[in-house]
C-alpha cells in the first residue's frame, strides 16, 4: 500500500506499508522525491524488496535514488541492502557507530566508496537542492540512531520512536484518537526505548524544527502542530525500558532444565 503523506510540483514524500507476511514485523518504508530524484528510508529486509522496488516504481525508478538512508542498524530497517545496491548507484547512509556493519548485508565489495558515515550530531544535505537533515536520536533506541527532517514537507521520521502495534487508525488527527494511540505506542516504548534522559533531550532538540507530522517506521503517522506537542510531551513523560522495569531482567534463570526441540 502506498500513501502519499505530502506533494507539490517538485517534492513528494510516500509512505509504503502491509508489505510483510502474517507473523512478520509491521514495516513502513519511504521514499522522498525531488524533482525527479530520490531517497529510499529503511529500505527493509529482503523479504519486502520485491513489494518495495514495485510500488516504488510507480514514483520513481530505482536508477534514481540517490541515497538510502538507513535509521540505525536493525534487519528490518536494512538487511535487503544487497538487492537494493546493485540496481542504483545510491549514496549508503548511517550512523558512524554502524557503518562497519553494513558489509554484513552486502556481497562483498558491492558496498565499497558508497558509505557515509554520519557524525554524532546529525548532518544536513540535500536531495537534488532540496534540504534534508540527519537528526540524532541517540539510544531512541539504538546507541547510533538518526531521524530524517524534511523541511520541505515538515515531516520529521522517526524511524522506532513512536512504534506503534496494532493501531485503532492509520493516520492519528484528533486529540481523542492520540489518547487512544498513546496505549498503542506504550508497549514498543516502555521496553525498547532505552533512556528517559535521552527522550527529554530528544524533545527539545526536535522542538527547535518546523514539524507537522510525526511519522515512525512502525504503525500510524501523527499529524498537526498540536498533536506533534502532544507527541513530544508524552515522549518526555512515559517510562522506558530502564525507567520501568530494567531490574527485573537482571535475574539468573529458573533452576528447572528446559528442553529444546
């Protein structure tokens, strides 16, 4: 499925999604366009490439891309990359922290001269002349994790944060519905987000941009300028996973020996 989550003339941002098999990890991929040129967001694991590659194909060939921009380094946000390579010429995008992982997605050699490598504090580029920045979201949840911010679209994609499972709506628009996504977005949160420290400052770095939708890598995108606030004030304030129970995980396992078949 393909949703166009912003166009004009020149620039346009699509959304791809129920890509993946029954018991598979819900997914959403990106595309962004400019003028006839592309970047391809977590491009996703082997399994979607084909899904991916097609609806993709509808916008704009893969010949096209000039990057793929990978969020941090799980296989759902990357593994497929050997597919992806040998049919673009597109720039490789991560986290400095990641960027000697990528051989292991790759043949080897196919990923050679096509790395950059972003520095700590994020990065701004651009897409065939239009602005795109590279935003830190630190241990949000991977020790070197970046969000993307399209000025252009005042999108900000933020990759795991704000994941939602099993959404009651697609595209959350009223307050009423964010107070119901909260629930949904709480389970992925409390144990996957690392750090409450790291979601404050996160907060306010992000506050600093012209943001008017919310869109993660998992579940229903968030939009309007008062939800965006709503969004980043429940960021702030909800547990994680070493607020909530990290202690609890920290205990040797049961004397019982479990067999494995």
């Amino acid at each position: 499925m393909s949703t166009v989550l912003y166009e004009d003339e020149s620039h346009k941002c699509v959304k791809f999604d129920g890509l993946i098999g029954e018991g598979e990890i819900p997914s959403n991929q990106f595309l962004i366009t400019h003028n006839r040129r592309g970047l391809l967001l977590d491009c996703g694991g082997y399994r979607v490439y084909k899904e991916v590659l097609g609806a993709m194909s509808y916008f704009l060939p893969a010949g096209s891309l000039d990057y793929i921009f990978l969020s941090h380094q799980d296989p759902d946000i990357g593994s497929g990359l050997n597919l992806w390579l040998p049919i673009c010429k597109a720039k490789i995008m991560i986290s400095g922290l990641w960027q000697r992982f990528i051989p292991a997605f790759c043949v080897r050699g196919l990923a050679n001269e096509r790395l950059f490598a972003i520095p700590d504090r994020g990065v701004n580029f651009e897409l065939n002349g239009s602005p795109l920045m590279a935003v830190a979201a630190h241990f949000l949840h991977s020790p070197g994790n970046f969000h993307l911010y399209d000025p252009v679209a005042k999108i900000l994609f933020t990759s795991d944060l704000g994941a939602s499972v099993a959404p009651h709506k697609e595209v959350i628009e009223t307050e009423e519905d964010f107070e119901l996504h909260k629930k949904k977005m709480s389970g992925f949160h409390n144990r996957y987000i690392a750090s409450n420290v790291a979601c404050r400052s996160w907060a306010a770095m992000v506050r600093n941009l012209d943001v008017e939708m919310i869109v993660p890598q998992h579940g229903a995108h968030i939009v309007g300028k008062t939800l965006v606030e709503a969004f980043y004030q429940w960021v702030e304030n909800e547990k994680t996973a070493v607020d909530d129970f990290v202690e609890s995980l920290f205990q040797l396992p049961e004397t019982e020996v479990v067999k494995i078949t």
